[in-house]
C-alpha cells in the first residue's frame, strides 16, 4: 500500500471540502463537540502544517488556537498540504508522525467538516478513512486518548469506513 498516495488523496479531499466553508456556516456545530466550523475549519487549515513541523522533529502543542481565517480555507490549506506532500516525497522512510497517522486525522476532521456542512459523505475516499482507522486500532488505547479523542462509540454494524473511523474517535455516528 502506497500510504503517501493514499495521504495526497486524503489531503486533496480536505481541501475539497474546506472549499464549501463559507462564513455563514462558521457558527454551525459540528460533531466534534467543542469546535464549531470556523474553529474546524481553521484547524484543518493549519494541520499540514503542524505535521510538517512534527517531521522536522518540532513539539508542537495542538491545543493552541491555530490563526483564524475569515475566507479562503481551501486554498490556504492547499498550499500547506503541497508543503507537506513535496516533505513526503524528499523522505526515504515513513517516521514517526507517519503518513497514515496523517491520514487519521485529516480522516476524522474531514468527516466532521463534511457532517457540519451537510455534505455528503459517500464519497469521500474509503481508503483515506480505513488506513488511518487501521493505524488507530493499532496506536490508540484507552489509556493514550488523552483529551484529543473521546471513548470509543459504538457504529452500525454496516457502517462505512468514515463513520467507523468517526466511531472509534469518539463521535456519535
């Protein structure tokens, strides 16, 4: 499995559906809780970039407000995930903050903005949302969930792998 092709894919589908934010729809909820669209929205933007700085080694503290952006979200996310993609393709190994942890988050918060927005979710890419669920069986545990991601919630039996994904993240699905 090509996880860098599969993490292009993934970024290019967040960039997809950052374009539908517009600022009426900022105050809207969204499944994650405590964030709103406006505040989703600019934490997606600004994830590329955070992942990049976590490449290079950098502590990077995700419960910081990232810059707020009042227009613009697909674009300015689409110039940070090529910076992220061109890193990837300068790498020989697939490190610590590996591409399918990426695919895990840009996984979830791309389901959550989708859901907020009232877009649809089938189709967005199933391989992005089975390879970060895959990495997150695998990482993620009860005890290291930290504040990031709540319990596990239970998911339909015939579930898809965005809600699956959304499931184990902890959101209601």
């Amino acid at each position: 499995m090509d996880t860098i092709a599969i993490l292009v894919r993934a970024l290019d589908q967040a960039g997809d559906v950052l374009d539908h934010v517009h600022t009426e729809a900022l105050e809207r909820p969204t499944p994650c809780e405590e964030w709103d669209v406006g505040r989703l929205a600019d934490h997606l933007v600004q994830t590329p970039r955070v992942l990049l700085a976590m490449m290079d080694g950098e502590a990077r503290d995700w419960s910081s407000p990232p810059p707020h952006l009042t227009q613009g979200w697909g674009p300015a996310f689409r110039v940070a995930a090529d910076d992220l993609v061109h890193a990837w393709h300068q790498r020989e190994h697939d490190g610590a903050g590996g591409a399918a942890w990426q695919c895990a988050e840009l996984a979830v918060h791309t389901w959550d903005l989708a859901i907020a927005l009232g877009l649809p979710t089938a189709d967005l890419d199933p391989e992005v949302a089975e390879l970060g669920l895959s990495f997150m069986r695998e990482s993620l545990t009860t005890d290291n969930r930290g504040g990031a991601f709540g319990p596990e919630r239970p998911a339909q039996d015939d579930a898809g792998p965005y809600e699956r994904i959304a499931a184990f993240s902890g959101r209601a699905v």
